[in-house]
C-alpha cells in the first residue's frame, strides 16, 4: 500500500477563483482532493473483515434455530467432538453475564434479562444462534454441526403483530409481547423497560372485517389542538389503512468477524459505522473494561444503520478464541446474514386525514402497531409520528403507537399461519388482509428459459430449452436440467415437457456430474406422479389412452374397482385402478390409481413404473412377486387383478 | 432434511478422487444453497489437509494445477470442486475478489478469464488452466501507475463502501475491450450484473465513464 499517497490526503491543484469563491484556510473546500481510502480500494488492497488472516486461525461456523420459537430441551455433541480437527463448541453456557450500559449521556442502563446475547437455549426467532463449531476448517466445522443432534420443544410464535393482539393470541416471548415502560415517579427517572401483555377485545378486531386496521388500547399516546373541531372542519376527510414492508440492510459485506486474544486483551477484526459505539458493545456483552478491547475497523462494506453498533454475534469468534487459545474467524454467508443482520421495521396503521378547501391539514389522527421483532424495543413507532408531525404541520394531530414483539427477526416475508387458530390471513396487493378457511392457488408451468434463450439456447417443447440426454444445450459448456428443459420420456422416445421436482433432480445430478467432465446420460422419465387432495390419493404413470393413441400405439384400457387389502381385515378401502396396454404387442403402456390416502397409492403406481421403465408386458406384472399380507393387500395385488382383467378383455 | 441421505452416496466418483470427507452433499449444497435452516455449508473452504496433521496420500482430494494469474504461473493445490473465488482468496491470498453473495447474483467477485467478465464465485478453478486471469490486483503496473479505469474512480470519488468496486471495476475494463466508446446507457447495461448496495450508482457510472475516457486516452497516448 501506498502510504505516502494516504497519509498526506494529497491537495491536487487548486485554481485562483475557487479560492476566490471559498476563502482561504478551506483544505478541501473547492479543491480537487484524493480521499484517504481511495487508492487501497481501487487496487484490492483494501481489507475487509473476512480478508485479514492469523497464524494457526481457526473457523467456526453457527448452528441456526430451524424454528421461531423454541425451548432447547437437550444438546447432544458427542459426536462433533470426536471429529478430527474440531476444537471446541460454545453454547449459551459459555457467555459472560449480562453487564449494565453505560450510554453516551452517562446514564446507566441495567442489564436486561430479555436482551439478546449472541447464543439462546431460547431461540426467539427463526435462524437465531444456538450454539458455534470451531474448528481447523469451516468444512470440518460444518460437519460437526450436522452431527449435533437437539431436542427442541416448540413454543407458540408470531409472525404478524395483530395475531398476537387477539384477545387469545399467542405470545412471541414467554412473558409476554409488548415492551412497556413503567412510569416516572417524582423521585425517580423513567423504570428499566419490562415485556408486558396486551390483547385488545373482539370488537376491537370487528374493524378488521371492515378491512380496516383495528385500532385497541395502546401503551403511547400524544396529542395536541383539538382534534374534533379540526374535523368538523375538514371540507374532506380520507381515513385509510396502510402497511409498509420490514426492510433489510443487505449489506453487500455481511457481519463475518475475526478475533484473538494476546496479553489480556481482546482483539476483534470487523465492520462498524462507529467505532466509538462498537468498542463499548465488545465490552458490555463480554462483560471486560472496554480497555481490555481493541477493535479493528479498517473498511466496513456497507452499514445502513445495521453496524452503529455492530451485532452481538460478534463476541462468538472471541469467547471461541478465548477457549481454542486461537485466533478464530467467523465468515457469515449471506443466508445467515438474512437471519441475524436484522432489518428495519415494517408498520401496519392507519391515517385519518381532515382537509381544509385549501389542502391545510386541520386535523391528523394517526395509529401505528410496529413489528418489534423479539429483542429490545425499537424506536420507529414513536419516531413515525414526530416525524408525520415535522413534515405535514397539522393544526391538530393525535399520535398513538404500539411496538409489538414478534418472532420474526423483522426480516422476513413469510405466509405462516396464526397457531391460535385454523384461518388464514392473506395480505392482498393493496396491504389489506383478509381472513380465509382455505386459499386455493390456480398456477400453471412455464419454462423459465428467457436468459438462456437470450443467450442463443435453442427452445423446444412449450418454450422449455432443448437439451442432450447428458442434459448439454446447443451452447457450449451450458448444461441446463430441471424445469426450464425438455424431458426425455422413456416410452414415447422423444422430448417432452414434464415439471416435476423428481426428474429436476435426477437431470441436477446427470448435469452436475457432466459438469464436471462426466459423460452421464439421464435415463428418462416415464412421467410419474402422486398427488394427495384433503383424503385422496391420485397417482398415475406411462401414457393416457389418448396420449398411447397419439404416439401411434393400439392402446387397450380397462378399469378395476378393488378393495386395497382382503376385505375381512379391517380398514379395507376400494380404490379404482385404470390399466393402458398394447393391443398388438401386449406392452405395459401406463396405469392410473385413485384411492384412499391409506392404500398405498403412489407405492402402487411405483411398481407400474419400475415395470415400464424395463419395458414390461402387461403380463409381466401379473407374474411379478409382490409382497402380501392381508392387511396390506391380497395374494393377488390391485394391480395384479387389473393385469388380468386387461388379458380377458384383449383374448 | 429429508433429502439428505440420498446425497450421500457417491459411488458414481471414482474412489480416489473422492476428498478425505468432503461428500458431493456439501459441494451441492455450496453451489446451489440448500436454504435448510439448520445447516451453514454452503460457504465453505477446507485447510490443506497438511494442516490437519493426518496422513492423506499424494492426489487426493486436492490437485496441483498451474494458474496464470495477474501475468504469473501460480501453482496451487485446489480440489475438484473449488471455486476460482474460492482459490484467489484463500489460497493465493488475492483478497481484493469479493465474496458478497457467493451465489452468482452480486457481481462483486468479477474477475476476467481471457478478458472476458466472469463470476469467479460460479466457474470452478480447474476449468481455468490454460486461460490468463486477471484479477483487480494485477490491474496497476509494477511501479504503482493505475489501470485509466482504477484512475477514473479516484478521479469521481466513485462508490461508497466500495465492497463491490472491484467487481464493477473488472467489469467495465473486460467491458471496454468489445466497446471502448460506450455511452452512458451502454456502459449501465454493460455493468448491470454488478449490484452496489449503496446504490451508488450514478456516482459510480460517472466514474467509470471517466474510467472509460482514461481508457481512449491512454491508448491514443
């Protein structure tokens, strides 16, 4: 690196009248000026987080919570431990206690038993750190972590705010799901903030059938002129419902930290918008003097709010640290930075608006329910309607607010239904929601082929791209397999389009393995497929009457009702079974089950396919060895019985 | 979860190239991101197995191949599955690559591959033997003089955090090579498979549009 060029922050030429225009003294004002960061960014030389490096460094890696909200029964890691090259686990166990905070204005906070601490044997949110692997690789830390096996008692959890405002609704935290404020005596300042419960009434909610937001008790309130005359007033009023979606930060660098200890001092290699809030965070949450701290910040990529502090996570790499004596890294993926980088808050409200002729704002009464997340109370609630006020002037104007907990970590967009009970809430295009006892989805399949066929790849069959059976399109080095390509069907001998996950994977791994100079051929599909509708099973495999006439075949159906297993056992279903074959040749063209979801439908049409994948006869499969027991089938299996009836129906 | 025993078996590698427990499990599952919540494999690298203090034969796992990096014949252990991203940062230590998503759609690892812009997050390291990579460190001459794109930056102050400058900055030199006169609209579409987080980007596309001009210059010159 170039320290001369950074350390001197090089003054280019100035010009006569831009010191004319500016004043003399101004180092940089009206001046051409290279900034200090620039050229070591510009050549790579930049380093970031992830690019410092430490002898003998170890890596770790998280395990996430795979539920939102959970109590961990039991952590058994014997097996990690025993894999070569890992080196230690932290849990929650391992963390330092709590400590105050010390703020900026010298005030201290005290420890919080609701604040958030890096590990949970809590999980509060879907994603949320369990416990971290180190070891001498992330692969070996990774597979350590596949071996852990845990206990998890789920725990009631909320994804939207209203569903725990209901009068029955679950809670996101133990204790509860609003954060209050207890409040100020004249002796003494503002209580330490506590979970409390709030639910609204029934007819409260009653407003929600109206597709307006329900508007309960809440625990903050402000107002100012009168409100009611300042309607009275209005030459229109607008009273209107609306949501704004959680925003994450994303940034392009995720939270990956590195640290080690040396001499009683901890040092921690990560990003920061402020170092001067970051080093105290280190310090409280490792509960050590922020002496013992040296914080490392030499380029942040990108913060957006989300780094001021920094994320608890970060005291992970140096409490490993601390227990391997090695400096260890921790690299974040960006799937993990989805989980615990946290985002901005989404609000469900409402506006009621009243307008003099003029367009003046006469009256504002404003309503917010902010989706809190599990952790320490946000501000954006009351921060909303300070700001409504500043950039609108009402000549009158209530405020009301409620930041609800939730289990989300204000970072998803998820469609999880309420626990509390069996409706669903859709959210439509406009943020109104509706409630609905079922929500049917009529979708179609259209190859996704655009980029490739962009890019010169032939399209065949319903758009979808022509591939080789060692799944290569006419481009050179582009394998495509899954849904945006063409299927080669075993019985039809040619292409077709067929979406569905089984064949996407079997041409994934076909692809791959060419990827990587293999010379695999996909075998083909025979287009199998199972589908359960609320008690019903529907399978089917091979060819329709229809698609065997098509395909120039002298298809010959019969169909058979039969009960599933010997009708003296009990619990004995019928279900329908339909049998295609070749008049001329007798081949096995394709069959179709219908039945209970108990009869072992999709097993059944299973054994058809396997007979067609070898080109079987019709009779072939009445000759098979199938299993029998009574109740599970008859000495002569459903399929059997119809393979016989289809050699009557032919002689 | 559910699918994970069918990936484990991997009788269809022949025997001896099968790395020292690394399963085509987690190689799928680096490349395609699983999203299962509980497992964190899909962003990975394996110590070379001196490392771990165990006995490996010579050839397994990890092959010596020839690179031709920045102008240089770099020799380097990489295993079968590994990434061109993946070998410049961790093992030749050229960290001026980015990893900002590790699943082709940021942009930020850009390097050239025969001048040519590729995702070196998404081309695996032994498809490159043969081809010059150029990386965003080998852009500067010996003596410090900056690549006229580097010089267009410094000169606009583009970008912010610039955890993607060196993605875009490749891009647009493997960019002026097929169009050195581009306008503004031609280079925001040469450039739009590079994401900036700060969403930098007029400030960045005037930067690489003096970039560009330095470019001509300096081939006139």
């Amino acid at each position: 690196m170039d320290n001369k060029r950074l350390d001197n922050k090089k003054v280019v030429e100035t010009t006569k009248a831009a010191e004319r225009e500016y004043g003399v003294g101004h180092k940089l004002i009206g001046k051409n000026y290279e900034t200090a960061d620039l050229y070591a960014k510009v050549t790579g030389n930049a380093k970031y987080a992830e690019d410092f490096r430490s002898d003998g460094m170890l890596f770790c890696k998280l395990l996430l919570s795979p539920m939102p909200h959970a109590r961990v029964k039991h952590i058994d890691a014997r097996a990690a431990l025993a894999i070569p090259g890992v080196k230690a686990i932290l849990t929650a166990d391992d963390l330092p206690a709590p400590a105050d905070t010390l703020t900026d204005n010298g005030t201290v906070v005290k420890a919080s038993k609701w604040g958030e601490r890096g590990l949970t044997m809590e999980p509060v949110y879907q994603g949320e750190p369990i416990l971290a692997v180190a070891a001498i690789d992330e692969l070996t830390a990774a597979e350590a972590i596949e071996t852990i096996q845990i206990d998890f008692e789920p725990l009631p959890f909320v994804v939207d705010p209203l569903d725990t405002l209901r009068p029955s609704g679950p809670n996101p935290r133990t204790d509860g799901n609003v954060w209050t404020r207890p409040p100020a005596t004249a002796s003494q300042g503002p209580g330490a903030p506590t979970v409390t419960e709030l639910k609204w009434t029934e007819s409260d909610f009653a407003e929600l059938k109206k597709g307006r937001l329900p508007m309960g008790k809440t625990p903050d309130e402000w107002m100012y002129g009168d409100l009611d005359s300042g309607f009275k007033n209005a030459a229109l009023v607008l009273d209107e419902t609306f949501v704004t979606p959680d925003t994450s930060h994303q940034t392009l660098e995720t939270r990956s930290a590195m640290a080690y200890w040396q001499n009683g001092k901890v040092y921690i290699y990560t990003g920061t918008q402020s170092t001067a809030q970051t080093l105290p965070a280190i310090a409280r949450w490792l509960n050590i003097d922020p002496e013992k701290v040296v914080f490392i910040s030499e380029y942040t990529g990108g913060g957006f709010g989300s780094k001021i502090t920094g994320g608890v996570s970060m005291i992970i790499p140096a409490l490993l640290a601390k227990k391997t004596n090695a400096p260890v890294m921790m690299r974040i993926s960006r799937e993990e930075e989805t989980f615990i980088g946290r985002a901005r808050p989404g609000f469900q409200g409402r506006m009621k608006v009243g307008f003099s002729k003029e367009g003046r704002i006469t009256a504002l009464d404003m309503f917010v329910i902010c989706d809190n997340g599990p952790y320490d109370a946000v501000g954006d609630a009351p921060s909303s309607g300070r700001i409504v006020s500043l950039l609108y002037q009402p000549q009158a104007m209530r405020w009301r607010g409620v930041t609800v907990l939730t289990s989300t970590s204000a970072s998803h967009i998820e469609s999880v239904s309420s626990m509390s009970g069996a409706s669903l809430s859709v959210t439509d295009s406009a943020g109104a929601r509706h409630a609905a006892d079922l929500v049917l989805l009529a979708v179609g399949v259209r190859p996704a082929s655009e980029l490739a066929h962009a890019a010169g790849a032939t399209q065949g069959a319903n758009g979808a791209l022509v591939v080789t059976r060692q799944m290569r399109t006419n481009l050179p080095d582009v394998l495509a397999a899954g849904d945006c390509v063409e299927t080669y069907h075993r019985l039809l001998d040619k292409p077709v389009y067929i979406s569905l996950g089984t064949i996407a994977h079997k041409q994934g791994r076909v692809a791959g393995e060419n990827a990587l100079g293999g010379q695999r051929l996909f075998a083909g599909a025979v287009g199998t497929q199972s589908l359960k509708v609320f008690d019903l099973a529907v399978a089917r495999t091979g060819l329709l009457e229809r698609e065997s006439r098509a395909a120039g075949f002298d298809p010959l159906t019969v169909e058979a009702k039969m009960f599933d297993h010997k009708a003296y056992f009990p619990g004995a279903k019928r279900l329908s079974v339909r049998l295609t074959g070749d008049r001329k040749t007798d081949r096995l063209l394709g069959a179709q089950i219908i039945g209970d979801r108990t009869s072992e439908i999709s097993k059944r049409i299973d054994v058809v396919a396997a007979a067609l994948f070898q080109d079987a006869r019709v009779d072939d499969l009445n000759d098979m060895d199938l299993s029998y027991t009574p109740p599970f089938s008859s000495p002569w299996d459903p399929l059997q019985m119809a393979a016989q009836i289809w050699m009557q129906a032919r002689s | 979860m559910a699918e994970k025993a069918s990936f484990k078996i991997i009788e269809d590698l022949p025997k001896e190239d099968v790395p020292k427990a690394i399963s085509r499990r987690n190689f799928i599952k680096g490349v395609i991101t699983s999203g299962v919540a509980v497992s964190s494999a899909s962003y990975l690298f394996r110590a070379s197995s001196l490392l771990q203090g165990q006995q490996v034969p010579a050839g397994v796992g990890e092959r010596l191949i020839t690179l031709n990096v920045n102008g240089q014949q770099r020799r380097v252990d990489v295993m079968k599955q590994e990434t061109l991203a993946w070998t410049l940062r961790y093992k030749l230590g050229l960290t001026g690559t980015k990893l900002g998503c590790d699943r082709a759609e940021c942009g930020s690892c850009t390097v050239l591959i025969d001048d040519i812009p590729l995702y070196s997050c998404s081309v695996l390291t032994h498809t490159v033997r043969g081809r010059k990579v150029m990386t965003i460190e080998g852009l500067a001459r010996p003596d410090g003089t900056l690549h006229p794109v580097q010089q267009g930056v410094i000169d606009e102050q583009g970008f912010q955090c610039a955890f993607c400058m060196s993605g875009f900055i490749m891009t647009t030199v493997g960019y002026l090579k097929s169009n050195p006169n581009p306008t503004r609209q031609e280079l925001a579409h040469g450039v739009s498979g590079n994401l900036c987080r700060c969403q930098d980007y007029d400030k960045i596309l005037t930067a690489l549009m003096r970039g560009a001009d330095n470019t001509r210059r300096s081939l006139l010159g």
